[in-house]
C-alpha cells in the first residue's frame, strides 16, 4: 500500500475514532452545567403553605441543596425520603430547599401534606428559576456553597450517599 | 389534624427562614448575567415577532428536537414568555441567547455559533468537499491506463503513443485497420488524404507477431 496513503488515512481515521469512542462513553442526555463554580442564581420565592419569600442570599454561610421536583415525577418521589433524612442530619451545616417544576401549588402542597416535608418548598412562578438554573427536568439538585457558588448539580435521584458525598462537597469548598 | 399539623410545619419553616431577612418574590434577574438592556424596547407587534424569531433560536431543553417557538410543552412556554420579556424590556438577541446559555449552555442555540472548536461545524464539511476532490483528481492522475485531466489516450507505462494513422506492425492487423478505415472515413486505401505518407508503422512492435 501507499505509504502516503496510508499516513493519510490514519490520520483521518485515529481522531474519528477517539471522537466516537469519547462520545460513545458519554450520556446523551447529560449536558454538564456551565453554571458549576459559578455564582447561584439569587432569587427570592414564596413558599408553599406560606409565609414570607424565601430568598437565596438570606442562607449565605450555609450550604444548600436546591432540589427541582414536581409531583408527577416518579423519581422525585423515591428520592423524597432521602432528602427528608438527609435534610435533618444536615440541618445544622446546610439548608434544603424544595422548588417545585411544572406543577400546581394545589397538587404539591398536598402533596406534601400526605408525605410530609422536613424543608421548604417554593412556587416557582413562571419557572423563571428553573430557567435561570438551567434544568432540563425534575429531579435535579443542585449544591450551592457556604458563599453562595454552584458547586455540582446532580441528575436523577440521590441515593444517600450521593447526597452525602456533594453536600460534603458544598460545604468544603472555598471560595 | 394531622394535616393540619403538617400545613403548620411546612409554613413553620418557611417562616423561619423567611424571618430572616424578609424580602418580596423575586425571580432571578437577567441583568445580573448579561446587564444591562442594551436594545430598544419592543412593545405591540413588534414585540411579538421578535419575541417569536428569538425563541425560533433556542432549543427546547425538554424536547431538544424543536426550537423554544415550536415546542408545546410547559418549560418552552415559560421561556417564550422569559424571551417575551426581555424583548419587551430592551434585551436584545445576543444579550438574550447569551442569558439562556449561561445557564444551559451552547446546547440551547440550535444554531452553533461561530467561535471556537465550532469552526469546524461549519467548515469540516467544505473543507472535507475540497479534500476528497483533491484526492480523487491526485488519484485518477497518478493511475496509469487513465484518462488524464487533458482528455488525453491513456498512456502504456510510459512509451510513447501510437499516431492516429499509425497502423501495427503486423501485416495481417495492419490490411485489416486500413480496411476499417476505408469503410468508416471513406479513405481509399484506408490512407488518410492528409497523411498520404502513413504506409508503415511507427514503431516496431513488441514480440513476435503471429
């Protein structure tokens, strides 16, 4: 064969190949978020049940778990009484925050009034939250540092350690 | 009662946090992440086909397939009205598009744009068009026995090619090629008129004839 041939193709063929073996190793559906090391999006949201909005820069000097959710979301559900646990073992270090996606206020409030709540849980009006922090679908937690900088978001239900692991997280970075 | 108890709780601890710096509703504020609005502010109809035209270039996070004005589902309505807002308030389109990037990233543009490793989005393919012709002319060059780009016969190994009234060595071919000539041109003898000369071959031919 053509050595030049040859070291041609080669050269065309090893980074396709690298290319697709990367990406083949990857989750589709996965979009990593540029929002991670950055600055949380502030905002300040009435909670369910009510009383007074809840806003972001009031829990500076706290880590925080800012879970997405709704009720028709069946992992939603099954993470549920993992950050309820998790919330309060955690209580003292980090503060848990529930913002409901796509739902009614009606539909969520009891919802939580049938499992229970150990955080609270607020109406994303016009989900101009859900926007700002990027979420693609429920669940989806994202860890927020003592100052207030994303630390990871994560997809899917947390299992306790999970949590446990990016909550650690949360609460050793620095700024 | 135990509802009741649970309604109690839940507002008991939003009103714990809440209580400490009490604030009203605010959602997060698109001049934190891109400034402040450095477009004209749209109102009326205006306002409702760039607004439209915008959200045409964001993707849907949830459906992914369809831009943010094609997409029925809940979230791309609410960035359609997001989209609509910042229209209205004087955003414009690349201080929007960049907002929503920020959060979701150049995934949301449907349309790459132009920076960075994206060149090659735009360029690989012409530059692949202009590759592979490139190639295919070097190829068909160098492959002996081909028609060569000047629409000349094709070469054999190098020695030189026959004339056209040039006839083979052979007696036998050589009666018949004049014969074919004669019927096809109508030259008498098979002899071009303008080459009364070309009785003989040109050139020894190779082997022995049979």
């Amino acid at each position: 064969m053509n050595r030049r041939v040859l070291i041609a193709g080669t050269a065309l063929v090893v980074p396709l190949v690298a290319i697709l073996l990367v990406g083949l190793g990857r989750d589709p559906h996965v979009v990593r978020s540029p929002l991670i090391g950055r600055a949380a999006p502030s905002f300040s949201l009435r909670p369910l049940g009510g009383g007074p909005p809840i806003s972001l820069e009031s829990l500076k000097g706290r880590a925080v778990a800012l879970n997405f959710w709704a009720t028709w979301c069946v992992p939603c559900v099954q993470e549920h009484e993992v950050l309820a646990g998790a919330a309060r073992t955690w209580g003292a270090k980090a503060q848990f925050l529930g913002v409901v996606y796509e739902d009614q206020e009606d539909t969520a409030l009891d919802y939580l009034r049938r499992k229970g709540s150990a955080y609270p849980s607020l109406f994303d009006e016009g989900g101009k939250a859900a926007i700002a922090y990027g979420v693609f679908g429920v669940p989806e937690t994202f860890f927020i540092s003592p100052e207030g900088r994303i630390v990871e978001k994560f997809v899917g239900p947390l299992t306790p350690s999970e949590l446990s692991a990016n909550l650690g997280k949360a609460l050793e970075a620095t700024p | 009662m135990r509802r009741l108890a649970l309604v109690g709780l839940i507002a008991g601890l939003a009103a714990g946090l809440g209580a400490q710096e009490p604030t009203e509703v605010t959602a997060p504020d698109p001049r934190s992440a891109v400034g402040a609005p450095s477009g004209r502010a749209l109102s009326g109809s205006a306002l409702d086909a760039e607004s439209d035209r915008v959200a045409g270039l964001l993707r849907c996070p949830v459906c992914q397939g369809l831009s943010v004005a094609d997409s029925p589902t809940g979230m791309a309505v609410k960035m359609r009205q997001q989209v609509h807002e910042m229209v209205g308030a004087g955003y414009d389109e690349e201080q929007i598009l960049s907002y929503f990037e920020r959060s979701y990233g150049e995934f949301v543009r449907l349309e790459p744009p132009l920076r960075g490793v994206n060149w090659l989005v735009w360029a690989g393919p012409v530059g692949g068009l202009l590759l592979g012709a490139f190639a295919i002319r070097r190829a068909l060059r160098s492959r002996p026995g081909t028609v060569g780009s000047a629409g000349e016969p094709p070469s054999d190994a190098g020695e030189p090619l026959p004339g056209p009234d040039s006839l083979p060595a052979d007696e036998s071919l050589a009666a018949y090629v004049l014969s074919v000539r004669e019927r096809a041109y109508g030259w008498p003898g098979g002899i071009s008129p303008s080459r009364p000369d070309t009785l003989a071959p040109p050139r020894k031919a190779e082997g022995s004839a049979s």
